[in-house]
C-alpha cells in the first residue's frame, strides 16, 4: 500500500487538509486567546495568553511530525530518524 501512487495522492491530501485545519484552530485560537484564558482561568494566570501561540505553533509542529513519522515507521525506513537527531 506505502508503494502504491494512489498513497502518495491520498498522503499529500491528509497533510495538506491536517495543516490547513490546524493553522486556521490555531489562528482562532490566538486571536480568541485572551478570551479562552479568561473564562478558563482564574486571575493570576491572565498573562498566559502571550504563551498561546507559541504553544499552537508547537502543536503544529508535532502533529506534522507524527504523522510524517508513523509514514517512517511503516516504511521501516529508521534510519532518518538518525539522521534528524544528529543535526
């Protein structure tokens, strides 16, 4: 199934549609962050809203890398894993 060019096709529509939905969340998610944090939270941690898009932008990030890794591991091609944690 990982060989075929119907994977290549259906693997780059699940990349392209997980990033669009993420970013716009977490474009919604930053812009609404002060919200969020006020009704979710007590006063003392008001000021946590600067750390919202670092953290949304963080979570895209590793959700990108999940799904790009499990793809590696079907493959049982491990050895790029290597290569990533040297540089």
């Amino acid at each position: 199934m990982f060989h075929s060019p119907q994977f290549n096709n259906f693997f780059n529509k699940t990349m392209r549609l997980l990033f669009i939905i993420m970013v716009l969340g977490c474009c919604l998610m930053t812009i609404f962050s002060r919200t969020i944090i006020e009704i979710f939270s007590s006063n003392e941690y008001y000021d946590a809203w600067r750390y919202l898009p670092v953290l949304t932008l963080a979570a895209i990030f590793q959700n990108l890398a999940s799904l790009i890794g499990s793809v590696f591991m079907a493959e049982k091609k491990s050895v790029y894993f290597f290569f990533f944690y040297i540089i």
